[in-house]
C-alpha cells in the first residue's frame, strides 16, 4: 500500500515532467491578485490565440503561474526558452514587464522561427530583475511563478508530497519534531516563537476526547502585506503538505486553513488545490496506505484583523464572535473545540516541506544563530521598485532597500522603514546596516511582523505615519477590553491634534501615558502591539512632535 | 489541593484551580473589577484586576489567571493604581457618564471604582457619542449613554436565564449591546422578563422602569445565590 | 485686610446650585468672611475680575464666549483655581447639548426658545446700541460650538467634584487650603461625582 503512493507521485511526476518536455517554448504569466488587476488573465488569453495564429501550439506552452515577486511592474511574464541555450546549457529565462494583450502576440512572434530581432519588445524587457533577484533567497517562494497553483500534477513533478510521503513512511512524530527544532524555524507570523517548541507541546498535550487539530492562520491583514496571500495564491500545495507534516507530527486528524474573503483568489486556489490532495488519496483516511488521517477545510474569515490572534481565529473557526480571550490556557493546551490545537502562520507551514526533503542541517545553514532561514517581504512604499520578496535572515536593511529594491525614487533621501505594520515600529536611517532578524529589529523597537515593509523618503510626516497605523488599529480594535477601545480612539485623537499643530506639551505627557497604558494593559496582541507605531516614531522623530506643539500665547 | 502563594508580600493560602482574585478575596485583599461578577464566567475584559506577576513583571487579570504554587502576585503598585485610574477615565469618557442625573447614581459600581482610584476628573476628551435610550419593554429599560460593554448581562442572560437575549454587535468604539436580533428590547420573545440583567448591570444602562435619579438599587449578590442553589443545592 | 486671603468666585454655565451649596455654609461663613475677602462673586457687586486674587471656585462648564473669555482671565489673574463642581469638572448636564454634535448651538436655541414655546417664541439675539461706547453688540453671548470643563481650556489646580458638591466637602477644601495645604481629595466624602 505505502508503495502505492510513492509510485503514484513518481508516476504523476513522470508524466508531467514528460509532458512538459515536449514543449521547448515556455510562457509563464503571473496569474497572483496583482498582475491579474492589470488584466494579465487577457494577456495570457491574447498569447494563447497569437500562439495557435502562429502554429507553434506543439512547441509553445502559455502555462499559469504564480507571483514573481516584481509587483510594481505586472503583469509580468517569463519566457523559457529551450532552443537557445544561455550560460551552463541552461535554456534563455527572458522575463517581461508590464505586458499588456496588445503587446502579447509579438512575445510569440519572437519565438517562431522565422522571428527578426525586433525593437518592440525592449521596453517590457524587466531590466531590474538582475539587482532585483540577485539578493534572494528563495525557499518558501522556490516554486512560485514557477509552476500552475492550480494543477497538483507541477507541484509532484517538481519534488511535491515527497516530503509528507518519506515522513508518512520512514520517520517517527518525534523525528519530524527533532528535526523542526534543530532547522530552528519560528513562527513567521510575527512573534517568532520556535516552531519545533510550539509543535513539540502540542504533540505533549492530553486530549480529552482524543482529538487534536492543525490550523493555518491565513488572516494577513497587515496593511500593504501580501506575503501569505501570495504563497497560498501561487503555491497552495506546499502549504498543504506543511500541515500534513504537522499533522502527523502532533496526532491532529483535522484540519483548517483560515483565510479572508478578501483573497478570493487564494480561496479558490486553496479550494482547488485541496479537492486535488483529496482526489490523489493525499487527505482523507488511510493516507499512503497508513493509520494516518487527516482532511482540510477551508474556512474564509469575514476580514477582520483581530481574527490574526489566534485565539480570535479559534473563536470565528467556531462560528463566535472573533474576539481573543486571555491566554493561558494557551491553545496548544485548549484550543479549538477546547482541544489541543497547533496554530501556524501559512509560510511557517510553507517552510515545512523543505526543512524535511533537504535536511534541517540544509535549512539551518541559512539565517543568522538566532533566526534561521528566509524571511518573504512585501516590500513597499518609496522605493524604485516595490514587490514581494524571499530574503535570508541577517540581509541588512541597506542591502533590502537600496540593493534589491533599487533605492529611493525621485532624487529624495531615505527617512525610516517602517516593519511590522500597525504593531510595528519605524527604524531610522542609523540603523540601516543591521541585520534582519527577530532579536534585532526588536531590539530597536520595531518587531519581524508577518513581512510588510514601508520604505519612506524623507518628505513623510512621521506623526502621520503613526496616526495612520492607529486609525487602522482603532478601526480594527474588538471592543472587548477598555484600553483596546478606548485608548486607541484617544490615541488618535491626540496624533490629531499633533497633525493640527493644536496640541499642548500636556497633550504629549498624555499621548505617552497612553502607550504605556494600551501597551500593557490590553488583552491581546493587537491592543498590546498598537502604541508601536507611535512610541518608536517618538523615540527617533521626537523633534517632530515638539515642533507641532501649539505655540504657547 | 491546597497552593500557598504571595500576595502583596504576604504569603496566602489558595485552592487549586482557583482564580487570582477568589484567592485574593478569600484572603481579605480586595481588587478591583468591573466586568467580573460572582455567578458568570470571567472574560477578563475591564483589565481593572490587573495585577502585576513578579519575575516577569507581567500584567494578568487576575479574574482569569489560576494561582500556583509559589507564584508572586501584586495587586496593588503605584503603576497599578495609575493603570486603573486612567482606565476608569477612559471609561468616562467613552460614553455619557452624568452621575447627576443617573437612576444608579449612589449605587453604581464605575462610580464606586472612580472613588476608588481617586479620579477627581477626566484628563481625555469625552467622546460625547450620540446613543439612544431603549424603553420599549414594559418593564425595564435600557440607557446606551451609560452601558460599558461589561457584558454583564450578556453572560448572565445566557449562563444564568438561559435566554441569550443579550449581545455585542459591532467592534471596536462602535461596539453597542443589543437585545434579539438587534431589535426593540420590548419586541424581543425570547426576553423572560426575568430582571436579572437589570440586577447585573453595574453602572445605570439597565433600569426599571420609572426609576428616576439615585433610586435604582441592585442586588447583584441575588445571581450567585441563584447559581449556587441550581448547582450546589445551597439555598442558604 | 492686607494679610487675608483674596477669594473669588465664578459662575460659568451652571445652575448655580454650587453656590447654593457654599451658602450652605451656614454660619461658618462667618468664620471664613474672617480669614478672606470676597473679591469677585455672583453675590458681590463687581463687575471685573480683578486682579492679585489668591483662589478662585469656578462653577459650571464653559459653554459661551462670555465663559471663555471670563475663564481666560480667571486664570490670568488668580494663583489657584479651583474647578467646583460637576460642571466645572466634568461638563455635566451642561455639557448634555454635546451629544448633539459639532454644530449644536442653532438646535438647541431653537429647541430652547421656539419649539417649546407658546407664547412669543424668539431668539434671544438681540443686537443692541451700548449707549456709552455707542457701538452695536449682542445681548447673549454666542454658544460655544462644544461645552467643556474648565481644565480643557485652563490648567485647573484643584477639583471638588459634586452635583452640587455638599457643603462640608466644600469646608473640608477650604479648610486645608487656609491652613497652607494642598486639599487631599480622597474617598466617598471627597470625591463622589452627582
């Protein structure tokens, strides 16, 4: 029986791997939320139609894929090339930006045999993607823009379900926990708890009706962020099989992927991908022929950001009101349904498959001694060229802003980054050499955050950056514990007055009072991460907030 | 089992299981809360039991926080004693508090907990919301301009009564208590008239009806009588 | 009269039961008449705030022009002043037309004067000649756009809370004041608002 399913996966692999030979030609169209906004869906419909006019459909394959990361300049697409062999026998990768269906069928033409060099085509060349992509590491987003979200076929023909197959037939719970610790991977949702530590307590606790579950926590809501919905949009099996792992490591037959309305697109990729697993025998009962059991149900979150906390999410998975509740119990003692529950953000998850296939002593190799592997970004903001991208822990801020993104835009100076959204902090310009990691960024009061990254030039008024994130985070507030509430109303009201140049040097006593108060008194994480914004714009561009103090009469 | 902890320097003893503050009361210190009530379940909301764990310096409510052996607690430090008073302020200025002219006024539970931490005024802005009074039950009615989403009624309507009648609609500043489906409290048929979210209620939101200023007693000690005798048999 | 305590008392948008409830001092009045000199007060004929003064009990909210500026040179002119009442503390019932938004002052005017009216409803707008000066003014002092307790306009040094605010507590404030000391508002009897 367990042999069944390794010969499944090699055959489904070898199929498609065959299938996909036969082409030599390769078009791949970012089909992520952002490309299709710019109507990507009609640039690969238009190179469809140009390659059957041109008679290269034996040759020529316009296949969907998911994000490259380079946001600003979509729709992009990437052109393989077998019939002309680059550096080391490598086929030619040209990557095109900013392509519309107009543009689309001279893409093929210069494909078809008979192609003239042509000019019409160096506009949309992506001139950046060298400095761009030369900094990456890719381990989350390795297959991203690389292969069709919606097919489980190019996932298994590119090493998926590979992993889950070895652990299912060769590795113990506590071998797969062992080796998550030693990779050193943490959570990256943003607190950066030690996954194989979070996994390992779980998989401890007593369940009193035996039952355990695995969620995957896929209500990014950070303002600007993207990372996740774009992992789950672009490779929605690898998170799958993470929880797969997961599940088997910690005894949950169940479990729940949360993810927002909002990303219709991830939704429905999910949704796909799943019926996929369950058709091939990968969810369900019996998996590989084992005593192991487990299914995955979707569940979309109306889009609240408090739903984020775990404890929230648990309640709104139930069908309550998605508000936190104090912790402990923590729900890896008492979680959903009251059960011992493993709750992991979608690229911690994402992280699992290759931490198994390649080894922990691979993974651990990546990183800094205390953050291991790769961070996604969704970098934005002020910067030449914005978008989402796959670093290695310890890359320092300079080398994120001014390498990869390509610097500041419109001969202006950069001012602050801003990491963590609304329960982040701004970190100035003197400390643009540090390394990315979760000590680190904490240390200088902001936090790793799930991976948004505001870049601002120096015509940004801070005071409005942190009225922005606490009109977002009073928006966004439960209502359930007064400082929560009320505070970051009051909290507003005062970085208003700051905005107005009406404030008073009482009003700033009283504007820091209130972070201390919200900071330590709030119930969750949301209330408790607020006043960031505001008390780390304070601490580096306290001289902006004096100089909007009302001129005394 | 029996537990011995510290409690503001003093060593205490405490039943397993127990919470911070049964603990506490047991002991004869008292701290302050306003969401919890004796006879519902704790949801650690108002953060006015606030008290401080030594070592990590961690602020817990001490309404939901179990004790443990050894554990050091302090409920009353000059940090505290700011924390609550700015909360109880931030209360006052969340809705349209007037003492003055409060059927509750003498005996409100927020008015009590505004002596206590010494809150002589209010140093934020008063939101001055525009909130609606609900007297369309017969018997009792229901003033928003005063309601600080304790949830009070709301636990004890469902653990108690047993009629859910009571919610939260909304989040954030715009949260507001509701009766049904959001409707008319009077329109409500699953509201038993029981009165008992009226004995829960701290502050003067639920009333009588034809109660006027300072004349609205509540006997809140009623509810965990009546939970006690359901569960324990006690009816003493 | 040199040595003793200059006092003032001031009567914003209140209705006066504040000091109503000083009077209730009864006939330890006279024991304060002979610590202090009453400078200013609604129940002393003067007509500007003077100057030098030593403490000053302010009554209800700030609701009118009159009120602020009055408020302003309360502070201007006096060491500590003293937010009496709900009112003053709070904004309290005066404060209750807040509710009604930003822009409330036409709405309650109207309400005031017209709509519960049945005899001779009019605004209370009148644009009179000031004989002396010889220039037009109006009679009533425009309505703040928002009532607010005094400290939201000056800095307030001590708060004695009530509605109206007993007499003893009144004493009990006085009292320690007289004596050098800052009043310790404290406890039930101290510090209850309504």
């Amino acid at each position: 029986m367990q042999d069944e399913v390794a010969t499944l996966l090699e055959k489904t692999a070898s199929t498609e791997r065959m299938a996909q030979s036969r082409y030599s030609q390769r078009i791949q169209v970012c089909m992520g939320t952002a490309c299709m906004a710019l109507n990507s869906e009609q640039v690969k419909t238009a190179l469809e139609h140009a390659v059957i006019e041109n008679g290269i459909q034996k040759q020529c394959q316009v296949q969907r894929v998911g994000c490259p990361g380079l946001c600003s300049l979509g729709p992009m697409l990437r052109v393989i090339d077998k019939t002309i062999t680059a550096e080391a026998n490598e086929p030619r990768e040209t990557l095109y930006q900013q392509i519309t269906p107009e543009v689309a069928p001279a893409i093929v033409t210069s494909l078809t045999p008979a192609a003239q060099p042509t000019s019409a085509l160096d506009a949309h060349r992506c001139e950046v993607a060298d400095t761009f992509f030369k900094r990456q590491v890719k381990v989350v987003l390795e297959h991203c823009s690389h292969i069709d979200p919606e097919r489980i076929e190019d996932y298994i023909a590119h090493g998926g379900y590979r992993a889950i197959q070895s652990v299912l037939t060769e590795w113990t719970p506590q071998r797969v926990i062992d080796s998550i610790t030693k990779a050193g991977l943490r959570g990256r949702g943003g607190a950066g708890y030690p996954t194989g530590l979070k996994w390992a307590t779980v998989a401890k606790a007593n369940s009193s009706n035996g039952k355990k579950y695995v969620i995957c926590n896929g209500d990014e809501g950070d303002p600007g962020a993207y990372m996740d919905r774009s992992v789950m949009e672009g490779d929605p099996h690898r998170v799958i099989e993470g929880m797969m792992i997961a599940a088997y490591a910690i005894g949950a037959s169940q479990g729940y992927v949360y993810v927002r309305a909002e990303s219709p697109l991830a939704a429905k990729r999910l949704r796909v991908a799943i019926r996929q697993a369950q058709r091939a025998g990968l969810l369900g009962n019996n998996i590989a022929g084992s005593a192991f059991h487990f299914d995955i149900e979707l569940r979309l979150g109306a889009g609240a950001f408090v739903c984020g906390e775990e404890t929230a999410l648990i309640a709104s998975i139930e069908g309550g009101r998605g508000q936190p509740r104090p912790r402990p119990p923590y729900p890896a003692e008492s979680g959903l349904w009251g059960c011992p529950t493993l709750i992991n953000n979608v690229e911690t998850f994402a992280n699992i498959a290759p931490i198994i296939d390649k080894g922990w002593e691979w993974y651990a190799g990546i990183g800094t001694a205390k953050s291991k592997g790769t961070k996604v970004f969704a970098l934005t903001g002020q910067v030449k060229t914005s978008g989402l991208i796959e670093v290695p822990m310890g890359i320092t801020l300079r080398e994120i802003v001014f390498d990869i993104a390509g610097g500041i835009p419109n001969n202006r100076q950069f001012k602050a980054v801003q990491t963590g959204g609304p329960s982040g902090g701004c970190i100035p310009e003197k400390f643009l050499d540090m390394p990315v990691d979760y000590e680190s960024l904490a240390k200088v009061g902001s936090i790793m955050g799930s991976g948004g990254m505001i870049v601002m030039d120096d015509s940004t008024n801070m005071i409005e950056v942190a009225r922005f994130f606490m009109e977002f985070c009073m928006d966004e507030s439960c209502g359930k514990c007064v400082p929560c509430r009320v505070g970051t109303v009051q909290l507003h009201r005062l970085l208003s007055k700051f905005v107005d140049k009406t404030a008073t040097p009482a009003d700033l006593i009283k504007l820091e009072g209130l972070c201390k108060l919200v900071k330590h008194t709030s119930l969750c994480g949301l209330g408790q991460a607020a006043p960031n914004p505001v008390i780390s714009t304070l601490n580096y561009f306290r001289e902006e907030y004096e100089q909007c103090l009302k001129p005394s009469p | 089992m029996s537990k011995t902890l510290t409690l503001n320097g003093q060593m205490i003893s405490a039943r397993e299981g127990e919470s911070i503050l049964d603990a506490a009361r047991d002991a004869g210190v008292s701290i302050p809360t306003l969401c919890h009530m004796n006879g519902v379940g704790d949801v650690g909301a108002c953060r006015m039991c606030l008290v401080e764990l030594a070592g990590s310096g961690k602020l817990v409510p001490a309404c939901t926080t179990k004790i443990s052996e050894g554990m050091e607690v302090n409920s009353d430090t000059p940090q505290l004693r700011e924390y609550r008073r700015m909360l109880v302020e931030l209360i006052f200025s969340e809705r349209n508090h007037v003492c003055a002219v409060c059927v509750a006024n003498g005996n409100c539970e927020l008015q009590d907990l505004a002596i206590h931490v010494g809150m002589d005024h209010v140093r934020y802005d008063y939101l001055y919301p525009a909130e609606n009074v609900d007297v369309s039950h017969p018997m009792f009615g229901m003033d928003h301009n005063r309601c600080i989403l304790c949830t009070r009624c709301v636990r004890t309507c469902d653990e108690i009564e047993g009629a859910h009648v009571w919610d939260i609609t909304a989040r954030g500043i715009k949260s507001h208590t509701i009766t049904g489906l959001a409707e008319p409290w009077g329109e409500v048929n699953t509201c038993t008239s029981c009165g008992k979210c009226v004995m829960a209620c701290p502050t003067g939101a639920i009333f009588k009806l034809g109660a006027t200023v300072a004349e609205m007693e509540k006997d809140r000690e009623k509810l965990a009588f009546l939970k006690n005798a359901r569960e324990r048999r006690e009816w003493v | 009269m040199a040595n003793k305590v200059k006092l003032a008392t001031v009567w914003l948008g209140g209705c006066s039961g504040c000091h109503m409830s000083f009077l209730d001092l009864d006939e330890w009045l006279f024991d304060l008449a002979q610590q202090v000199e009453l400078v200013f007060s609604p129940i002393a004929d003067v007509k500007i705030f003077p100057e030098g003064v030593d403490v000053a009990l302010i009554e209800g909210a700030v609701a009118n022009e009159d009120n602020l500026a009055l408020v302003k040179r309360v502070r201007a002119c006096s060491k500590m002043i003293i937010s009496f009442g709900d009112c003053a503390v709070t904004g309290n019932v005066t404060a209750l037309r807040n509710i009604l938004g930003p822009n409330n002052a036409e709405q309650v005017l109207q309400r005031a004067y017209h709509d519960v009216q049945n005899l001779q409803p009019q605004s209370p707008r009148f644009v009179v000649e000031d004989c002396v000066t010889n220039t037009l003014h109006e009679i009533v002092p425009p309505l703040l756009p928002q009532v607010l307790p005094v400290h939201a306009v000056v800095p307030v040094d001590v708060y004695l809370p009530g509605c109206p605010p007993p007499a003893p507590r009144i004493r009990a404030v006085l009292t320690q004041l007289l004596a050098g000391n800052t009043p310790q508002m404290i406890g039930r009897e101290m510090l209850k608002f309504g």
